[in-house]
C-alpha cells in the first residue's frame, strides 16, 4: 500500500503524485516525483485487486471487497479530498514543481 508520509520519511520519494487511469477498471497511484513507485488497481465486479510496481519489479499485494475498502476509507474522505486536490494542483504545476525541486537539488537545499 502507499506510504504515509511520517517525519523519518522524504515526502518528495513517497507523496502520491498522480492518478491515471490505465483502463474501464484499472487506475495506477504513482508515488515520488521520479515515480519510483506505482499501486496498480483493478476493479473486477465486487473486488478490487491490487499490486506493486516498483524497482524491484511487479508483485501482488492481494485483494480487498469493496465494502470493506468503503467502510476502511469512509471516515477519511476529507483527506481523500484534500489529496486529490494536491494532486490536481501537482499535475498542473509540475513544470513549477520540478523547477524547484531542481533549485533545491543544486542549493543542496534537499539533503
């Protein structure tokens, strides 16, 4: 599953940067500004499969029914919000971002 970004934790590895869709049923999460790191989530009738891609290849994470993904994630929907509206705002400044980031990178800003 993604990564909650924790104090120990560099949020430009883990932050969720992106959600597309790569099909009718199936979306990818792609985590850290190089996407190092993708959940891969199909949709099929009642359940949701979903897996890892990562630098060490593809690999299942398993399944969940979609009640028990709505009764798990219910009581988090502004947070959901709050992230996709990140995102959105990721995805149409990611000239501006990557920008910065590289300024930080040359500063030495991001050790």
């Amino acid at each position: 599953m993604l990564t909650e970004t924790t104090d120990q934790v560099d949020p430009r590895q883990e932050m969720l940067m992106q959600i597309k869709p790569l099909s009718d049923n199936s979306f990818q999460f792609q985590e850290g500004t190089a996407g190092s790191t993708r959940l891969i989530i199909t949709i099929n009738g009642d359940t949701v499969d979903h897996k890892i891609s990562d630098m060490l290849g593809e690999h299942s994470e398993g399944s969940m029914n979609k009640a028990d993904l709505v009764s798990r994630y219910r009581d988090k929907q502004a947070q959901v919000d709050a992230i996709i509206q990140k995102i959105n705002y990721n995805d149409q400044h990611t000239t501006e971002i990557n920008q910065k980031l590289m300024e930080d990178m040359v500063s030495g800003k991001d050790d």
